[in-house]
C-alpha cells in the first residue's frame, strides 16, 4: 500500500509541473528574502569588525580619543614609566589617490609601528622570506613617503616596486612611494584590504599632518592581569578611553540593532505572505486529488496515511523551495549589501569595504524558517484531507460547506488576535521586538478574518451587478464566493501584501513631510560652509578661525554662526556633540520638543548647561533637569539637561553645547560649518563666488537649498531598502495569487467546460475569468486600506519612535490609498490574464469527458 501512495503523489506532481513549480517559488521567495537580509545585515557587520581586527591584531583593548586624539606622549609614559610593553600605536587617516581616478572612493592610511608584530595582523604577509621582511620594514621606517600596499590593489592602479604616486590630503597634495606589496590569505581580507595604504606613524603623521597626535593604542591585557588595566586607566587624560575589543565591536552591533530588526520584519512579512500563498497552494495539489484521496480511502487507506502522504509531499516541496530560496537570497543579498552598507555609512559608522560572507549558521535558519513555514502552512490542508469520509470526500460542495463552517470559527479568532495585537502595540513599554510583534498579529488577525469579509463583499457586489449586468455581470461574484475556500486565502495573501505597502508608504511620507520641515527650520543661514578635514590637526584649527574671520569681511556678510561636530566621553562612551555659536537667527533653527523658559539661551552661554537631542534623550531616558557628567582633563564636570530638541540627523542621537562652555574644558579644534547670513538686498550667488574663492579643496559652499536637497537626497537613500523590500513583498504576494488562479482555473475545467457548452463563447469565458480575478483585487485592495491605515500608526507611534528615538506628525495622502488599491487590482487582473487564456482555449467537449 506504501508503494501505491508514492507512486499516486509521484504521477500526480509530475502531472501538474505548473504548480509543482508554483508551489516550489512560493517558498523559494520568502526564504530568499530572509535569507538575502540576514546575509548583507551580517556580512555589513562583520566587514567592519573584521577591518577593525585586522587592525588590532592580538589586541585586546584598545585606548580611543575624541577627535583631538591622542598625544604621543601618552604612548611614551605608557611604555616607559609605567613599563607596559604589549602596546601598539596607530595612526590612521584618509587619503584620495590623483590618479587614475580622482573621484574613486577614499584610500584608508594607516600608519604603524613596523617592529611590532601585532600590529600587522595575521591576514597580511609579505610574501617574501622573513629576511626580506626585515627589510621592507627598515624600509618603511628608512624611506621618506614610503608604503606598502596589497598586490590585487597595486595591480589596479599599474604600480610597480619603487613607484611612486600621488594622494590629496586635508594637507595638500603628497606624494608617496611603494615600497613593497603584502598578500593575505582570503577573499574577505583582500576585499578590506583593497583601500587600504600602509605606512609607518611618521609618515602617516607627516601626510596627514598629525605631528605628535595618534589615533589609538592597541594592547593586549591578559584576563589574570587587572594591574595593568588599573594603571592603564589611572595614566589616561580625559580625552582617552580605555575600551576592550570585544565591548566595542558589541557597541557598533547594538548601535545598528533597531536597524536590524526592523529589516528582518521586513523580510519576515515576506515569509508571511509566503505562508498564505503556501497554505493555498498545498491545499489545491491536496483538494485535486480529492477523488482520487476517495477512491484510496475506499481501498482501506487510513487517515493516517493521507495526512503522512500530504506532510512528506509538502516536506520535499520545502527542501526544494529551500534550497532553490537560498540560492536566491544570496544572490539578492548581494545587492542588499550595497544598500544596507550604504544605510550604515550614511547614518551610523564608516564600512570602508563590505563583502558578502555565507555561515553554515545563517543557511541553517533558511532552511530551518523554509520547512519550519512549509510544515507549518501545510498542517490545515493536511488535517482536511483525513477528516472527511470516503464518500463525502469526493464532493466539491461538502468542502465548501465545511470551509464555511470554519470561516465562522477563524472569524472569532482572528479578531482576537486583533484585539491582542492593538494591545501589545499599547503595552509594549521600549520594547521593538514587542512593537514589530503586535504588527504582525494585526496582519495575521486581519488575514484570517479576510474570507468572512469577502462574503459580505460578495452579497453587495452580486446584487449590483446582477441588477445592472445580468447572469453574466454576477458570475464573477458568484465564483469567487463559490470558491471562498481558495479565493480568501488568496485575497488574504494580497490583502497582507498591499497593506503592508500602504502603511510603509504612509509612514515614509509621514517621515518625509516631518524631515522636510525640520530640515527648512534648521537652515536659517542663507550659505553654509562645510569644512572637512582631520580635527586632530592644530594647524587645522587656526586655519578655521582665519578662513571664519575673512568670511566675516567679505562684502553683503551680515552675521555668521559656526558649529563642531566632535565626540566626547559621556558614561565611559564616546558620544557625539555639536558645539555652536549662536546668533539671533540660528536660535530659531532649534524645535524644542517642550515649552522652553525665556532665559535658555542666557543659560545655555553662561552656565554649565547642555541641551539634548530627542533620540538621545529618549534612548538614555533623561529628562530636563538631569545632570550628565563629560570627562575633561580636569576631572568630570557634570552639565544641566535644560531643554531637548527635535533632531533627525542620526537615531542613536547627540549633546549641543555653547562654544564658550566647551573652551573652557576641550582643546579647539576648529569648526565643521560655518553659516553665513546675508545683508538684506546681498546677491548670494555673488556671495556664494566670493566665498569659494577662499576654500580649500576640502571644503564647500552651499546655500541652503542647496543643502536641503541634500539632506533629501540622504533621506531618501537610508530608505532605498525598505521601498526595495516592499516591493519584493508585493512580488510575492502577485506570484502566489498567480499560482492560486492558475490552479483554481485548472480545477474549475469541468464547471467551465459546461459553461462552454451552453452557448459562452471563449471571448466571454475570458472576461468573465479576468474580472473575477479583477474582483478578488478590488476587495484585497479595499480590505487593505484600512488595515494599511493601522499599520502606519504602529509603525508611526511605536515602532518606529521605539526603534529610533524620533517623534512624526501623521500625514494623510490619499494618493497612497488609491495607489494601494489600483496595486492590488492591477496585480490580480494581471495574474487572471494567463489562467483566462489557458481556460479560454479549452474545447467543451475535452473538459466534460468525464461526464
């Protein structure tokens, strides 16, 4: 009996290759999309931790500074008084080659300590014997402008031994020499060694123009050594922190994790929709075969053998579409890495080099969510296919009956499941994890509760239609009602998918119009200066205030305003600030988030005061009144929260801090922008000539629509992947409604084929196909609406503010609305036109042989 059942689910797969395929992309799709996410999201992390090793080598800590650095000094006293030997001192800086592209991405310039072994890190060798080695590194430290570079990046560039070429500095342009060449032993180092120029500290300092200023000590610490820790820590001034290797590749992961999760979402709804559209198509290749499942139950085949026949069915199908999901997430993750690394780049922290990287660990949870979602889908279908007996199972109209009767059932639950997921949303507390969650529940709920909605939709439609076109204008509303059991898990599935559209939508406009507003409100200045550039420099500094001065001379100059965007350490972490100096006009850049009192300002100047940014303020839950204590040189000093602003530059937040008030703890160290307001009458594009004629390639002149639009270019890159993974979704959902139509057409050959014979002609058949297809995406899209609308206020209200920090205005675009609707009806009509076809083309007599 065992052999007759696989060979009945054999003959009966490859009979029907279309949904044997359907069913294996289905699963393919959603797995892909999972699987592409978590590769590039990992692979992006991992570049950067790896970079980071490279450079540490065997370290385990390293001492970090603000962006004044570090005084060499410090690395002397370190070694010599207090006798630590496992140190390394780096300098690292970046660098744009002249040839032969000068727009090609920036060279990272690390300067090291040649006779230090740690320092160059196990991935990168010599290829030379080690006396050679002994060599080329007395060359490094013997040569002026002498670097090392690796043997793929020299071949790019056509740079020999002994070459020399040119790079661009904050100081100029300066010439270097290659000296020799180092290999490294796999794909991912020569991807992040692939920017990378080696030198030694002093010419790194003299390149740069560093001189006496280093950018971090690596050091290795043993675990049975807290001496050396100790005294390490006592010996470090106020700008240096002493942080373990491990802690801060941790605090980069954590600083991305929002970011993360929400992505992951992302591609979860996709496995989702999956879900749906694998229920469905599990579920037709079992109710196909109802007759023949009734003919085997006749024979003396139990339940228990159907429901293992369907589950070892659905089980290959699932390694298949699997394996296939895989094969295409890692290409997909290829494309999402460029997308996600630039997201990272823009908002968080410098990748200089990212590469796909594949774990066992991460195919395994692929394969582990395609059967687990497979199995998971395919339980219901299975279970049908027992209960029924063996002579009910051959009747279509019992199947109907029974999915009607379970319509009921699920209705209830899913609006439990709604109602539990509006109150997880409310009850979520800080938790994304809790807040993602209640979303999903939502959409499930919403799913589950589609089918009992379409019947409603169906009883209004079929009198309007009947009423206006007759038998035929109510056919298509009839079929779809006739056929809830397949037709609601398919509109279900789109449902989810165009909803999911929508309240991104709705939430990335509503995330525009706020961005847009804010960024308006904070560009008072008619022109601002960008000043790039190396803050460790002191050169740097005097050459800020000079440049600032001679702005401050110039014709039709009526004010200017200046700020620093630097680090300081904050609760033994660097933290981001902007120091400003205000004038009446800039004050007004700032949306407080509060009522302020009249005498902020007088505060902000004159007392030990800060004001913080929302995200940062709600991520280290403080409040105005609070005190938070920043080393200095001369021990902490603690300063007064007195107000918090709205600031959508970064989600992990910053301080802003008067001018006068940081001069009297931190080194100066020039300015990052300079705003320029004009004289009423001034004209600014002469102003803005005259201005650039004063600047250094490093830096640039802007207006300030000038700088909006590229703050909106920014905005809308750090959202290319979420309208790229929307789409996927989209694709998902139209492929499954595609497999469900195409198999529902199939098994509708004999109820067609009657039709046929009493007089529709194939062009009726046709249309009367499309437009109960069309249908099934009108009220997919109809249903989607308001469930869109929840979605978007989750994600608007909780998610996100959750995730990020940022508060948004909600902004209705009814363009959205209809957007999502003509998607989803344009989706199905599309997905109706191959099945109507095929139909269309029966001849009556073949589809009624059975008869």
């Amino acid at each position: 009996m065992s052999t007759i059942l696989k060979r009945s689910s054999r003959n009966f797969l490859w009979q029907h290759p279309w949904q044997l395929v359907l069913a294996i992309l289905d699963i393919a799709l959603g797995v892909a999309v999972v699987i592409a996410i978590d590769l590039a999201m990992e692979s992006s992390l991992k570049s950067f931790n790896q970079a980071s090793q490279a450079m540490s080598g065997t370290a385990t800590h390293r001492i970090i500074a603000s962006d004044g650095g570090l005084d060499e000094k410090l690395y002397s006293r370190l070694r010599v008084e207090q006798g630590i030997a496992n140190l390394s001192p780096i300098v690292t800086g970046y660098v744009k080659l002249t040839q032969p592209d000068p727009d090609e991405d920036n060279f990272k310039l690390i300067g090291i300590d040649p006779f230090i072994e740690k320092s160059l890190h196990s991935g990168w060798q010599s290829g030379q014997p080690e006396n050679s080695t002994r060599d080329l590194l007395t060359r490094l430290l013997t040569e002026p402008n002498g670097v090392l570079l690796s043997e793929k990046t020299a071949q790019q560039l056509h740079l020999q031994i002994n070459d020399q070429f040119k790079v661009v500095t904050d100081q100029g342009t300066q010439q270097l020499k290659l000296i020799g060449l180092f290999s490294v032993n796999d794909a991912v180092s020569e991807q992040i060694s692939a920017k990378l120029i080696i030198t030694d500290i002093a010419t790194a300092q003299e390149v740069l123009g560093l001189f006496g200023r280093l950018s971090s000590i690596d050091v290795v610490i043993e675990q049975d050594d807290p001496a050396t820790l100790a005294a390490i820590q006592q010996s470090l001034p106020g700008s240096a922190l002493l942080v373990s290797i491990d802690s801060q590749a941790e605090s980069m992961r954590e600083m991305t994790r929002a970011f993360a999760i929400n992505l992951k979402a992302l591609g979860l709804l996709s496995l989702l929709v999956g879900m749906f559209l694998i229920y469905n198509t599990m579920t037709f290749l079992v109710m196909q075969r109802r007759r023949l499942i009734g003919s085997l139950r006749l024979l003396g085949v139990t339940r228990q053998q159907i429901f293992k026949l369907v589950i070892g069915e659905a089980l290959l199908l699932a390694l298949i579409g699997t394996v296939v999901g895989i094969l295409l997430g890692i290409a997909l993750g290829q494309g999402l890495l460029y997308l996600i690394s630039g997201t990272i780049n823009a908002i968080y922290f410098r990748i200089d080099a990212a590469t796909l990287m594949i774990t066992p660990f991460q195919l395994g949870k692929g394969v582990l969510l395609g059967i687990s979602a497979t199995l998971l889908a395919v339980l219901p279908p299975a279970y049908e296919a027992t209960q029924l007996s063996a002579v009910k199972v051959l009747a279509r109209s019992q199947l109907e009956l029974g999915s009607r009767r379970l319509i009921k059932t699920v209705g209830l639950a899913s609006i439990l499941l709604i109602l539990g997921g509006l109150v997880t949303a409310w009850f979520s507390g800080q938790s994304i994890t809790l807040g993602l969650a209640s979303i999903f529940l939502i959409l499930f709920g919403f799913g589950l509760l589609t089918p009992a909605i379409t019947l409603l939709f169906t009883k209004i439609f079929e009198r309007i239609f009947g009423r206006f076109l007759g038998i035929l204008g109510s056919l298509p509303v009839r079929m779809v009602a006739a056929e809830i059991s397949r037709t609601g898990i398919a509109i279900a599935a789109l449902m989810i998918a165009v909803s999911a559209t929508i309240g991104m939508d709705l939430m990335i406009g509503s995330f525009r119009q706020t961005v847009a507003q804010w960024v308006h409100a904070s560009l008072p200045a008619d022109l601002y200066v960008s000043i790039l550039g190396d803050k460790m420099t002191a050169e740097k500094a005097r050459s800020d205030h000079h440049l600032k001065d001679e702005i401050a001379k110039l014709a039709g100059v009526q004010m200017l305003s200046s700020a620093l965007h630097t680090k300081l350490i904050a609760d033994n972490q660097l933290t981001k600030i902007s120091v400003f100096e205000l004038n009446e006009s800039s004050k007004q850049g700032f949306i407080f988030k509060h009522n302020v009192a009249d005498n902020l300002w007088s505060r902000f100047d004159n007392q030990q005061t800060i004001i913080v940014t929302e995200p940062y303020a709600y991520h280290h839950a403080v409040k105005i009144g609070q005190k938070i204590r920043l080393k200095t040189d001369q021990g902490e000093q603690a300063f007064e929260v007195i107000a918090i602003y709205a600031d959508y530059s970064g989600d992990q937040g910053h301080l802003a801090m008067s001018r006068q008030n940081y001069q009297r703890y931190w080194p100066d160290l020039g300015y990052s922008g300079i705003g320029v307001y004009a004289k009423d009458g001034t004209d600014l594009k002469q102003l803005e000539s005259r201005i650039s004629q004063l600047l250094t390639t490093q830096q640039t002149v802007k207006s300030n629509q000038g700088i909006y639009k590229a703050s909106m270019e920014v905005f809308e890159q750090t959202f290319t992947i979420t309208e790229t993974l929307r789409w996927l979704s989209a694709a998902i959902a139209f492929v499954g409604v595609f497999s469900a139509l195409m198999a529902l057409q199939f098994e509708r050959t004999r109820q067609l084929g009657i039709l046929r014979a009493i007089g529709i002609t194939s062009r009726q058949l046709t249309v009367l196909i499309i437009s109960e297809t069309g249908l099934m995406g009108l009220i997919a899209g109809l249903l989607a609406v308001p469930v869109g609308f929840i979605v978007a206020y989750v994600l608007i209200f909780v998610v996100y503010q959750r995730s990020f920090g940022w508060t948004m205005a909600f902004y209705f675009d009814a363009g959205v609305l209809y957007q999502g609707v003509a998607l989803a009806f344009i989706a199905a009509l599309l997905a109706g036109i191959f099945p109507a076809m095929k139909m269309a083309q029966t001849h009556p007599a073949e589809a009624l042989r059975t008869e």
